[in-house]
C-alpha cells in the first residue's frame, strides 16, 4: 500500500479505514471524530490504496473472528460432549451436592438433528461445486457434439430448391387464373 499525499500520515489513514469500518461506513462520523474533511475521505475511498487497505483490513477481522468463533465451537463441542457422556449437573436439595443425571432423550434428539442440519448446511457448497464441475464438463461434451454436427452438415451436397407458383381456381367460370408474383 503505497500513499503519496504528505497532508496526512499513513497512520491517520489507516486510522481513517478502521474508523470508517467501525462505524459502518459512515463518513460523517469519521470526518468528525479524525477531523479530516468529509471530502477528503471522498476522494481517499476512490483511490486504489484505500480498496486495498480496506480489503486488507477486513480480511484480517475476518480472519480473526473465524479463529475465536473455531475456539467457542470447539470449546462448546467439549462441554456437549461432557455432558452427554457424564450428564447434566443438578442440584440435589437433601443432599446439598451437585450431581449428575442423564440427558433426556429430547435434548439428544434436538442435539443430534441440528447437528445433522448443520453439517449438511456445511457440506452443500462442496455438492453444489462438483454440481457445477460435472456441468461444464457436460456443457463442454454438448460443444464438441454440435461441432461435429455443424461439420458434417457444411460436408454435405446442397440441396437444390425449385420456385413453385401458386395458382389459386377461380369459383365462377371454373377457369383456373394465375397470380401475379
């Protein structure tokens, strides 16, 4: 990312880009909070180091999410597991301990169908890729067949066509009258 305006440092501009991400795009609230003309953010949003600087900054938060949110489900797979194993803890009132029962059979059932739904949800796009893959190859096969088709029809002999006039019968005198052309 290469800036060559001196008015303001790389620093106020990225600053400016993490701003204008923040706060949705708003161009007023960073104008105002960076005290850089609204105009001037314009005209940065139109050159190519702001794409590739905003690009790049939302490639790296996206990135980042995707590691936390890996680390919750991972983490929420455990304590599914533990409890399906072990059980659900309750407290047990005459005893004043926390123990463990088994899970009902319709909390499993809930677990294990959403589950089954979300794995598909995950597994689709692979589906739909090769959908796709195996359709270009048919697409592709149907072009060589009207190729060949189309090269054998040039390779045939013309077909000669011989004009025809129409002669329409005339219904009074049963005279039969040729039509002009």
């Amino acid at each position: 990312m290469e800036i060559t305006n001196s008015t303001y440092s790389e620093k106020e501009r990225l600053d400016a880009i993490n701003l204008f991400i923040a706060f949705g795009g708003n161009r007023s609230r960073v104008s105002e909070a960076l005290k850089i003309p609204y105009s001037t953010l314009r005209m940065w949003e139109k050159q190519d180091w702001w794409r590739d600087a905003y690009f790049q900054i939302k490639q790296q938060e996206s990135l980042v999410l995707s590691a936390k949110l890996h680390k919750i489900v991972l983490k929420s797979l455990e304590e599914l597991d533990d409890r399906i194993v072990n059980g659900d803890h309750y407290y047990h009132q005459k005893s004043g301990q926390v123990l463990r029962k088994p899970v009902n059979a319709r909390d499993l059932q809930s677990i294990v169908r959403d589950s089954i739904d979300r794995k598909m949800k995950l597994d689709k796009p692979a589906t739909e890729e090769q959908d796709a893959s195996n359709i270009m190859d048919k697409l592709a096969a149907l072009a060589k067949n009207f190729e060949a088709i189309a090269e054998k029809a040039s390779k045939k002999a013309a077909v000669e066509v011989t004009d025809v006039i129409y002669i329409e019968e005339d219904k009074q005198d049963g005279m039969v009258q040729e039509r002009e052309a």
